[in-house]
C-alpha cells in the first residue's frame, strides 16, 4: 500500500504592527487638529464709535444669536454656565468677564446669561464692539 502524503499547511500570520501604527497616527492627528480648531461659534459684534482695546486676558463668554454659549472656546450647555463660571472664576486672579454677544440677540437672553455670571463671581464685564466706520 502506498502512502499519501498531505501537503502541508502553511501557518498563515497577520503582521498587526503596521496595522497600530496607523491608528497610532490617525489618533495624533485627530487630537492635534482637534484641539487646534478655535472658536466654532460665530457673534456678530455690535459697533461703537469709541472703543478702548484690552491688554489684559479675560474669560471670553461668545453668545451667539441662537443663544449658543462658549465660555473660553469650549461649549456650554444650558444650565452649566453657573457652575463652569465659578469653576473658572476661582482660578483666576481677575474676575472680568469679557462678552462678545451677537447684537441681535434678545435681550432676556442676555440678560439671564449676565445674571447667572454674576451670581458665579464675576465682578466686572467688558463687551466686545467692533470699531465703526465712516460708511455705518
């Protein structure tokens, strides 16, 4: 009788090395591109005819017509702008707060966003205008 012989079966390996690199990679762009995007939300500042410029670095709360809230580029939800302000304000020395408010936003929105600053610390506010031209 005559022996048959099997082939033999390769063992077949997956090289996974090249596979983390490239995750490893695409991470480190996702969180270098992520972290370098600024402000989303857009604000249409009023105009002043007078206007002194800051030297000093404020907290920035962007309000923006929606009533979309940012405070220091990072979004805010409703009913956390309390307790991220007095988060913030604790931290810093300066208790100004900077606010660049869309100029058509409604007032009672404003207003409720100033009174909430208020009751979290802050002391003072700067409003952001844009300098008017001759042809406004």
């Amino acid at each position: 009788m005559m022996k048959i012989q099997s082939p033999k079966k390769r063992s077949m390996e997956l090289d996974l090395i090249p596979l983390i690199n490239i995750v490893f990679l695409l991470l480190i762009f996702f969180m270098l591109t992520s972290s370098s995007i600024s402000s989303s939300l857009k604000a249409e500042l009023p105009t002043a005819q007078s206007s002194i410029p800051i030297k000093k670095k404020n907290n920035i709360l962007k309000i923006s017509l929606e009533g979309l809230i940012e405070l220091n580029g990072k979004p805010v939800l409703e009913g956390e702008l309390d307790a991220r302000l007095k988060a913030e304000l604790t931290q810093e020395k300066s208790k100004i707060i900077e606010v660049h408010g869309d100029k058509n936003i409604e007032f009672e929105v404003f207003g409720k966003i100033i009174r909430d600053a208020r009751n979290a610390g802050a002391e003072d506010f700067v409003f952001a205008t844009k300098q008017s031209t001759s042809a406004d």
